[in-house]
C-alpha cells in the first residue's frame, strides 16, 4: 500500500495555507475581467465550432442523377390560346418532340391571368386527311354569312348554330371552302331553316370581322364552332360554352357531323330545342372550345443533358396563324431545373448551406410583355440559360451522406422581330463542370483542447498581470515610505 504522504508528493497543484494569501482590489477586478474574459470567449469558440465550415471545388459532373435532366414550369400567356399552345423540346442530338401532353397541364386564363374554369383537356389535334380535295369547285354559297351585327341574333335563334371563321388567304380554309360550302347546301336542303329550322351553317370571315373573331379568341384558321342554343351559356360571368370540331373537312364527313348534332333535338321550329347532354355519345372529333384567349400552361419535361430548347408555339398541322394575330407575351411563376424540394429539405438546405441557393430559379416572378398592336408585333421571346449543377455534402456521423443536387442557372433574354409565327424558345445549355461544396464539421477534442487553452491561458495571463501589478504597487509603497524616512 503506498502511504498517503507518498502519494501528496506527486501532487502538481501544492495548497498555500490561506492563512498566508491575502486578497486585494487589484485582485478582485482582474479576477472579474479574467472570468469574463473566459466566459467571451468560450462564446465565441462555440460558435465557430457549432458553425458550418466548407470548402468549395470545381469538378467534373459525375451525373449521379443519369443523363436526363427534369425541367419544371408554370407559364401563363394572356393572349395564346388553349387551344393550340403546344409544349415542344428539341436538343443537339436531334430529339424533337412536339406538343407534349403526358406531363403538361393547360388551364384557360383570361388577360389578367385569372382562371376561367377546369382544366382544358384538348389533347393532342387530330391528324386531318381530308380536307376536301375529292370535292368537285362549287360555286354556291350554302353557309350564311355572318357578321358581328347578326351573330347574336342567329345564335339564338337555332339550337344549333356550326360557324366556320376563316381568312381568305389561308390555305387550309380555301381547301376546306367547297366543302364546307356544299355541306352547308346539303344541310340545308334536309333541314330547311323555314320549316324545320334546327341548324344552320354559317361562316365568319375574320380578315372583315377582327372583333367577332376575337370574342370567340379564333387564333387558327380555319375554325369550326358549334354553338348550341340554350346550353352554352355558363352562369359564371355569362361565359359561353361552346365545342370545337377538329373532325375531317370532306363533304361526307361535315355531313354526317351536322347529323350527329341535331339528332336529339325536336323538329319543331318553334320549341326551344335544348341539346340533350345527357345522351350525347362522345365525339373524338368534337372538342370544347376556349372560353378565354389565355392559357397557364404547367407541367414538366425530361430532356438530356446536352444544349437544347423547349418552345412553346402556336402548332397545329391544319390551322394556318397571322403572325400579327400571335401574342406570346408570358409570366413566368415556375422555371427550374432537377428534382423538386420539399419545403422540409430546403429549410434543411438553407440551415446547413445558409448561402447556396437563390439563383436555382432566376425567371421566377418576371414578366415579358409584347404590346400588341403597335411596332413590337410579330416578336419572339427568347431565354438563353446556362445550367451549373451544385451538389451539397456534409461528413458528418464520420460517413458522406449527400443531403442535395441543386441546379442553379444564369437567364438571358431578349426580344427577336420576326415574319414567322412569334414563339416562346427557352434555350438551355448546362455545363460539363459541377460546383461541389463539402462540408467539414469540427472534431470535438478539437473543440475541447481550445476549451482548456482558453481557460488555461486567460488564467495565466490573469496571474501574470497579477504580480506584476501587486509587486509595482508594493515598489512603490517602499519608495514612499523611503521618501518619508
């Protein structure tokens, strides 16, 4: 057994008896000042071991994510219709895929970006293969003429009231004329407007009628409108719901159409012919129309990792546009690139990374007005953005655990004057290179060594300072005692 006076002989820190200390103010107050010295900056060290500490490099994109890249939007246009607002991609490697409906949703807005109603469900235009071409130049005019000042007026007065609004310069509606012209004649000699008086075929020139044209937001040409008397009126905001026809333009084929329409309403002429929704079979060729001429179109697409385009374009492969008529100007809610973060993740995101972030959606909340009218017609809007990849990993828990791939982009824009169709294009170009930023947490010895330094330290200056004060001051007791003397 080693005795207890062995064992005090190692002792490091030896005991003054207290009857020989003695205290002093100079004492107290660095005593004072020590303590909160070590309690700062013990703060301070804290801090900087509780903060996050990264570094920063430039790599090659290693692609963890594969070779397609998600491309997020929410877009509204107050002058593109519904109807024909095609969503299309295109890359370096010749991909090009038009009128993407899969994942792209389409709601009918008016100018002040409100919505109008549900979803526009129009889908992708059939493919028209006749347009009337084994029909015979008829010289007659089967269809009324209808302008502005008569078109209420007709609408009311048939249950069903097919109006062709077309252009005299337009090559799909001088195909469609002797058809359309001779369907008119034909429907009109089974049901007489007179006698029997159900429907009737009308056409709308809009090259005369720019103002009825653009009540009913005709933006192709030609288009086939079916009104019907009665049924068409909405009660919100007395908005009329009507369908379109994208069927095939032969004589044959509008015809049998036009049956088709009235053969649930009463013959008599004097009875307020409602259609019969309820019985009404489901007509591919038949679609609704547009109530507003805007469209918030929202979705996503994948494309690859290669320099490319997403357009959003007026597209039909049997409508012809005026390029004055086109307004592509857009608000842009939505345009981001990757995979879509939880608000739980980004408020994760921005805990650990305070200062990444912010640039992953430049376009979000702008606006690319065309006034329309004026000398800015025909303008296509261009988006030139540069994609860099940063990828966000911490080491803490002694292993890599990757917490997030952000893509963030520079935007570019410009407005182009054009004599073709003004289209939206948002070119994309993202980069070979990866912004990599690690995290590296402090180790707490690390910690707790500059814990004890400080501690140690403070109390060691302390006591310097200390004996250096209280043996000046005794100094200069001595001299005033010897001046005394």
């Amino acid at each position: 057994m080693i005795s207890s006076s062995k064992l005090k002989s190692v002792d490091f820190y030896r005991k003054i008896p207290r009857d020989l200390t003695e205290a002093s103010l100079s004492g107290a107050g660095l005593s004072i000042f020590a303590a909160l010295a070590m309690v700062f900056l013990f703060g301070m060290e804290l801090s900087s071991y509780l903060a996050v500490n990264t570094t920063t490099s430039v790599i090659v994109d290693r692609s963890s994510d594969g070779e397609f890249l998600r491309i997020d939007f929410n877009l509204s246009f107050p002058a593109l219709s519904c109807e024909f607002a095609s969503v299309d991609v295109s890359d370096v490697l010749g991909t090009n895929r038009l009128n993407i409906t899969k994942t792209v949703r389409k709601f009918s807005i008016d100018r002040n970006l409100v919505p109008t109603g549900s979803e526009f469900h129009a889908g992708p235009i059939p493919t028209v293969n006749k347009h009337g071409d084994d029909v015979e130049e008829y010289h007659g005019d089967g269809s009324v003429a209808l302008s502005s000042r008569n078109f209420d007026s007709y609408s009311h007065q048939y249950p069903v009231l097919v109006v062709n609004f077309y252009a005299p310069w337009c090559y799909w509606s001088n195909r469609l004329k002797p058809s359309w012209e001779k369907a008119a004649q034909i429907i009109r000699e089974r049901y007489d407007p007179e006698m029997d008086g159900r429907i009737l075929l009308g056409k709308v020139d809009c090259t005369e009628e720019v103002e009825l044209c653009k009540r009913h937001h005709i933006q192709g040409y030609p288009s086939i409108r079916i009104f019907h008397k009665g049924s068409d009126m909405k009660e919100n905001q007395g908005h009329h719901d009507h369908d379109s026809y994208y069927g095939e333009r032969d004589t044959e084929s509008l015809v049998a159409a036009m049956e088709t329409y009235v053969a649930n309403i009463p013959k008599e002429a004097h009875v307020l012919a409602l259609e019969d929704k309820s019985n009404k079979t489901v007509d591919p060729a038949k679609r609704p129309a547009p109530m507003t001429g805007g469209c918030r179109i929202e979705g996503f697409v994948r494309v690859k990792k290669v320099p490319g385009s997403v357009v959003i374009s007026a597209r039909s492969g049997s409508h012809s546009f005026d390029p004055s008529q086109i307004n592509v100007s857009h608000y842009v809610t939505t345009f981001s690139f990757g995979k879509r973060l939880s608000s739980k993740m980004f408020n994760e995101l921005k805990r650990l990374f305070p200062y990444v972030g912010g640039h992953h959606d430049r376009l979000a909340g702008q606006s690319y007005i065309v006034k329309h009218g004026d000398v800015n017609a025909n303008v296509t809007i261009e988006h030139y953005l540069q994609i860099v990849k940063t990828e966000l990993v911490t080491l803490r828990y002694a292993k890599e655990l990757k917490v997030l791939e952000e893509y963030e982009y520079t935007a570019h824009s410009s407005l182009v004057h054009s004599f073709y169709v003004p289209v939206v294009k948002f070119h994309f170009e993202p980069s070979p290179m990866q912004v990599l930023v690690t995290e590296l947490p402090k180790s707490f010895s690390h910690f707790i060594t500059n814990v004890c330094a400080i501690i140690g330290g403070v109390f060691t200056v302390a006591g310097i300072l200390d004996s250096i004060l209280h043996n000046t001051l005794r100094l200069v007791k001595k001299v005033e005692l010897g001046k005394d003397i």
